[in-house]
C-alpha cells in the first residue's frame, strides 16, 4: 500500500508565506527599514540594524521558496546589476580592508535581494503605495518630533542628530541625520504623493495632507542641494508629460531631441557652474563639498582601475577615510558624491558599470512612462531623476534606500523591457 509523504513544511505555513498579505506586510516593513537606518542605528545601534535586515532577507527568502512557481524569474535581473555588485564583491581580492569589504558588500546584498523581492511580488501602483506609505510616516513623525524638539523641550534630542530650529524656520533633519537627507525623502515623497493622486489610490484629502507635509519638510530642510534637484525634477516631469501627449509615429524624434537638449543643458551647466553656485546660494556648502573632493581626487590615481576596495559607508578608522577626514578637518561618513565615491572605492571599472546600470535603469523606465498609458509608470523615472541629480551632491544612491529604490526601479523596467524576454522559456 503507498504512502503519501507528508511535507517538510506544513501547507499552511507555505500558504502564509506566499500569500499577499505577507508580501504587502514584508515589503512595507523592507522599505521602512530602508529610509530609517540612522533613526535604527541611533535606537538599538549597528547590531541592531543588521538583525532586523537579516531577519528580513531570511523572510523574504522564505517567501520566494513559498511562491517560487508563481513568479517569472525569465529573464529577471538586469545584467548590469550582476556585474556592479560581481565587481564590488571582486574587489574584495585587492581591498587593504577585506573585513569591511565583506560587510559592506553583504550590506549591499541585502538591500538589493529586499529591492528585488519587493519588485517581484509588488506591482508597480502597489511599489507607489508601499513607498508612499512608508513616507508618509516617516515624515509625520520627523515633523513631530522636531515640535517636541524645538517648541517643546526647547532642546536638541542628540541621539537623532536633531538639532531643534523649526522655532527658527529651520534647518531641520528629522529621522534621517541631516536636512540634506531629509530634503532627498521629501522629494522622492513629493513624486510618489503626486502619482499616487493621479492614479487615484489614495483619497484626495489623503493625497493633499501627504503633498502638504513634503513641501513642508522640503522648505524647512533648508537645502541648498535639493533647490535645484528639485528644478531638475520638475523640468523633468513637464518633459515626460509633453512626450505623453505627442502621437507615438513621432514620439522617438522627440525623444532624441530632448535628450540632446539635456546634453547642452549639463555643458552649459558645467561652464557656469559658479553662476548656478551662487544662484543657489550655496556657496559655503560647496566649498566643504570641493575641499572633500579635492582629497578624493587625490588618492584616486593610486588605484585608479580597480579601486581600493568597496565598503559603501565610509569605515573613517581605516585608511585611506581618515586620511581624508583629517586633511578636511570634518567627519565625513562618504564622498558627498556618488561617482567619485565609486571612483574612490571600486575604481574606473566600477564607475563604468554603475554608469550602465543607471542608464539603462533610467532609459528603460523612461520609454515606459512615455508609452505606457498609465501615469504610475512616470513614478521610476522620476524618482530615479531625483537619485542621480543628487549624487552629485551626496552618495546616498549607493547605500540603503537610495540602493533599494535603483533597484526597484532597474527591476521594474527590465520586467517591462529586457531583451531577454524575447528568448525561448524553458518549462
């Protein structure tokens, strides 16, 4: 007489893994561990922080074995990806500092396993809404407990960086460890408030509140950075909203007209970069940016190839970070630049393939929101409009949520463009 054998793992426990409401609770709690690692690390410290993002990577895994038949794993992430993180982890061979290479690139490994859970198992309205979601009280909270500070107590609460001036007008931080930081999670919040409005999938008043409180935090950040990512932003968004209207047969000439556009915009740009400096008002900020980037420059040349090993966040114990540290005189935690980071960490290598990784993220979601019907595909090139402008001023697009929204979004429009999907599926 055969026996049925009974299964490893009850059905039951497979079915709650793999269930919806499961994939909507992790990705929530993904992307909120994401936007508030400085709040996490300043609570219950880097350990911490590393057990929530473990315990969230042993989950998410678990629930890709759960729903492994379910999901289109043909053709799924972008090569680019593979090769940047192949080459950080390679750099671990030369690194002088192989013990935080391991940690930064297990870092990185596991915001983007997060990123490509979230893309599988999320649509693109339901990444809109788990963003928005997340933000919205994130930023609720930033506000609050800068009243508690400012108004209040009248004193800055240390542990969170929070220094109290919202009695002054700013500048604020919030949760997230400085008001540049502060400034880049309201306009990435600003975007996902605005498509969620569009798509109708939040109500109106909802809606209004969560553009209200992101503008607010955006004004009182006080950031000369985000003015003109912001500028940035919006041009952007007025171009991606003309391509729309204009009848596809001549949509792809406009498309080359505006990226050559773009192209003159960043020459001329870079010629009268002190102009736009001043315009900004933004001097003394960037003369702490140039005096950082001088001494990165620097130490370039040494290993100019491949890097002198990835880490991500700066270790600043370890040379060559304090070497930089103490030629500014000011504890930086990265380069306030994401491509001369890369330069820095990973080499000339390195930066070449971040550069396609981006590109291609970008250009695919881009063509997607220009010819897709619904607005909530003009979600991922913005955002990754607000990413890569502001690398040029910080690295945050390297590391945690700014790491786990690139990939959302290269994930997202590779599912939508990636050549692979022509090839032959094997059952």
């Amino acid at each position: 007489m055969a026996t049925t054998r009974r299964p490893l793992v009850p059905v039951s426990v497979t079915e709650f893994l793999g269930s919806a409401r499961f994939n909507s609770v992790l990705s929530l709690v993904a992307v909120g561990v994401g936007f508030s690692t400085h709040a996490i690390r300043a609570v219950i410290g880097w350990p911490g922080l590393i057990g929530a993002l473990g315990g969230l990577v042993l989950l998410a895994a678990l629930s890709f074995i759960a729903q492994r038949k379910l999901v289109e794993w043909h053709g799924l992430l972008p090569i680019t990806i593979l090769a940047f993180m192949g080459w950080c982890a390679l750099s671990l061979l030369w690194s002088d500092y192989q013990w935080a290479t391991v940690g930064g690139v297990a870092y990185q490994i596991s915001f983007a396993f997060l990123a490509v859970y979230i893309a599988l198992v999320r649509d693109a309205i339901q990444i809109v809404r788990v963003v928005g979601d997340v933000l919205r009280v994130l930023l609720t909270v930033s506000l609050g407990l800068e009243v508690l500070s400012g108004l209040l107590l009248d004193m800055p609460i240390k542990f969170l960086a929070i220094q109290g001036n919202i009695a002054l007008g700013g500048p604020i931080q919030g949760l997230f460890g400085s008001r540049n930081q502060l400034s880049i999670v309201a306009l990435i919040a600003f975007v996902t408030f605005l498509v969620e409005l569009r798509t109708r999938s939040v109500r109106p008043a909802v809606a209004a509140v969560s553009i209200t409180l992101a503008v607010a935090c955006i004004l009182l950040a006080h950031s000369p950075v985000i003015a003109a990512v912001s500028v940035v932003v919006g041009l952007a968004t007025l171009a991606l909203y003309a391509i729309r209207q204009i009848k596809p047969p001549y949509r792809r000439y406009y498309q080359w007209a505006l990226g050559l556009f773009t192209v003159l915009v960043l020459v001329v740009g870079w010629i009268y970069r002190t102009r736009v400096i001043d315009l900004l008002n933004a001097r003394a900020d960037f003369q702490v940016r140039y005096k950082l980037w001088i001494q990165i420059w620097e130490l370039i040349p040494i290993n100019q190839l491949e890097g002198w090993g990835w880490v991500g966040q700066w270790p600043t114990e370890l040379y060559p970070f304090i070497a930089i540290n103490d030629a500014t005189g000011v504890f930086h935690s990265n380069g306030l630049n994401a491509y001369l980071d890369l330069y820095l960490q990973v080499g000339l290598v390195g930066l070449i393939l971040f550069v396609a990784l981006v590109a291609l993220a970008f250009g695919r979601s881009w063509v997607l929101a220009s010819t897709k019907r619904s607005v909530v595909y003009a979600w991922a090139p913005l955002v990754l409009v607000a990413l890569l402008v502001t690398s040029v001023f910080e690295s945050s697009i390297l590391v945690e949520s700014g790491w786990l929204l690139l990939v959302i979004c290269a994930v997202k429009a590779s599912q939508g463009m990636s050549w692979r999907m022509r090839l032959p599926h094997r059952n």
